[in-house]
C-alpha cells in the first residue's frame, strides 16, 4: 500500500460460501415481486461486515493489517446460520432489508477484536452496536415496509477475514480485497 495515496472507503468483513450467496440470490429474486423501492446488493457483494471504517489512509490501513491477521490467527473456522429477514430501522421507513446471522461466539469474540485493532489503527469508535447481517437491499425515501417472508438459508463457513476497500458507483458499490486473513485459532 502507497503511503501517500489517498484515503479510500474500507471495511473488514468475512465472506460467505458461495452456496450462501447463491441462495440468497434466488431469496432475491422471489422477494423483488412483492418488495417496492429497494434497490438490492449483487450476490457477488454479500458479506458480514465486522466493521465499518469509512475513509481510510493507507497509513491506517498499513497499521491495520498485522491486527487483523492477529485476530484472525486467534479464532476458529466457524459456521453461521443464516436466517430470518428484517429491516433497519424496526419502525418507521424502512432503510435496509436484511437477511440475519446467528453467529457462535468465537465469531462475536472477532468481531471485537476487529472492532479495537480499528479503534488502534486511528478510527473512531463505532457509534453503531454490531448486528450480525446481511443486508440485502436499501431503500428509497418512501418505500413501504414490506411484509417478510420467513427465510432459512442453512449454514455458511467462516473461515476469512478480509479487508476491503469500497467503490461507490451507480450501478452498485465495487469491493476489492486489500488483505485476506485465514482463520486458524482452535475452538
């Protein structure tokens, strides 16, 4: 990474079996009939974010890495179930259409460590509490909330964490792995 680069959009995320994504892409396409406004992820997108970071220097991100390879090296391979749609927020317009993750705790655990190798790496402190999901779709202003479905996608592997960089664009954001880390810890 070029130290002198400009700050990009990243976040650390684990991936999903493809199988999962590919389940919830047919999940997508029976519940893009029946739900107005939303404008849905690409399958290819779908992961777990474990923390946002918004803009980041490479600095930042240099400082990052050895972190989350630390945090990686300490948690197991786990599995996930993945089941259950919501929106955020719970009342109100809906915002996002989500798609939930029931997460064992070494996977929680992670998510901290992740959390406090940011807050090390220079960026603030989430304002956010973690809630383990998927999200599915966002929506426009005035989208009425929809009624849900129930979903059960079964379990995904989780065995990689991977910081990613961010593009936003109008077709879509464009996610690049700038480091992946396998997970090796025993359970």
């Amino acid at each position: 990474m070029n130290p002198d680069a400009a700050a990009v959009r990243a976040f650390v995320a684990l991936d999903l079996e493809a199988r999962v994504r590919e389940a919830a892409a047919e999940l997508v396409e029976r519940l893009r009939p029946d739900v107005r406004g939303a404008r849905w992820a690409r399958p290819e997108t779908l992961h777990l974010t474990l923390r946002f970071l918004g803009p980041a220097t490479p600095a930042q991100l240099e400082r990052l890495s050895p972190a989350l390879a630390a945090a990686a090296a300490q948690c197991p391979v786990s599995t996930a179930a993945v089941a259950g749609l919501g929106t955020f927020p719970e009342s109100g317009r809906p915002r996002v259409l989500w798609l939930g993750l029931d997460l064992p705790t070494p996977i929680l655990a992670l998510q901290q460590a992740c959390d406090r190798a940011a807050e090390e790496a220079g960026f603030a402190p989430s304002d956010r509490p973690f809630r383990p999901h998927l999200t599915l779709a966002r929506f426009r202003e005035r989208a009425p909330r929809p009624r849900l479905p129930p979903a059960n996608l079964g379990e995904s592997r989780l065995d990689t964490v991977v910081l990613y960089r961010s593009d936003l664009r109008p077709q879509g954001a464009v996610h690049t792995p700038l480091v992946a880390c396998a997970l090796r810890g025993r359970g």
